[in-house]
C-alpha cells in the first residue's frame, strides 16, 4: 500500500479497561422496535424497515426454538439492513447459549462500543457488562487502538473480513495472532501478538 500521508498509522496506547460488575443470571432478549428514521421515509427506506423487521422475526422464531445458529444469522441480516445495537446484543446472547465464549464476548464488546438509549437500554447495557466480566477467564483479549483512530482491524488475514475499527475489543482463541490495520491514507500496520486465555494485551 502506497504511503500517501506524512505520517505512517500507528498503534496507539490503550485506555484503561472501564471496570465491569459480577455476573448475574439469563439475559432476555432486546426487544426491537424497527420503526422508520425519518418523519416522511422514501420508498426505499420503507422497504429497508420491513426487510429488517422481516428477519428480526425470524431471528426470534429461531431463538425461541433454540437454533441458534440461524437466528445469528438471521439477526445479522436485519442488522446490515437496519443498524441497530440491540440486534448486536442478540447475537451476543446466541453466542453465548451456543458457548462460543470469543464470539459472545466480542459482541458484547461491540454492543457497549455504540449508543444504545431506547427503552431499556440501562438494564441491556448492565447485562452486557455483567455477561463480560463472567466471561473473562474464558477468553484471551487484544485492545487495538491506533493513532488517528478510525482503523479497519484484520486478523491473520484481511479473507476473514474486518473485525471492526478502533478502538476495539477484540476476543480471539489462544494462541499467536498477527493483527493488521489499514486506514484510507496512511500505510497498514501489522503487529504480532500472542494470547492467553483470561487475559488482555494490548496494541
């Protein structure tokens, strides 16, 4: 990747991990409430809310039948149709009826990354932290901050997709990873780091 700034992308120091309560009991699923973003919707966005809420639907029947997989499925398809943090903490809540402790523990993650001040919002926020903390011993963390922020991160290979950007909590197996960021503008950024289980690094 050409370098077309002056100064090269960086990986930053992290910020302090903000402290998490102890865990607590099942977690209910978030109630959507796909309604349309604007007073007056285009056609198109009108079709957009009744394809998300199409497959939130069927992201619930599946729930509600313990299929797990298809509702995780399903619950990202509304979610790429109609963002929406609370299909995140669905998926979180899949993630971890299946015990799939790196997948949960990283939506979760996400879940808290983002604004989520609909009716409810006070108890899904505090479940989600609580969900985290049970879950620390169980999987091994990499912070990724960057210096601007803003960074697509890739893990091992950029085939897998993004991970997101940063900032971000990322939970991976065990192990040695290589951590990749790429910005618009700036020259990527590859850090290899090892992991264990329980504990967090960061770059």
């Amino acid at each position: 990747m050409s370098h077309v700034h002056p100064h090269p992308l960086r990986v930053g120091a992290p910020r302090p991990t903000k402290s998490l309560l102890s865990a607590r009991g099942a977690l209910a699923l978030a109630l959507l409430a796909l309604a349309s973003v604007t007073a007056v919707p285009s056609v198109a966005r009108a079709d957009e809310a009744s394809e998300a809420r199409f497959h939130d639907a069927r992201a619930r029947a599946h729930f509600e039948a313990r299929d797990f997989p298809r509702a995780i499925e399903e619950f990202l398809w509304a979610h790429r149709i109609a963002p929406n943090p609370r299909l995140l903490y669905n998926v979180a809540l899949c993630f971890q009826q299946l015990r799939d402790a790196e997948n949960a523990f990283s939506y979760f993650a996400e879940y808290l990354a983002q604004e989520d001040t609909l009716d409810g919002h006070e108890g899904r926020r505090g479940e989600a932290e609580h969900a985290m903390q049970a879950l620390l011993a169980e999987v091994a963390r990499v912070r990724v901050v960057s210096d601007p922020p803003g960074a697509s991160i890739y893990v091992d290979t950029p085939d897998h997709g993004s991970y997101g950007l940063t900032p971000r909590l990322v939970a991976l197996a065990p192990g040695t990873h290589r951590v990749m960021l790429s910005r618009p503008g700036f020259e990527d950024v590859s850090v290899e780091v090892e992991l264990v289980r329980g504990q967090e690094v960061a770059v």
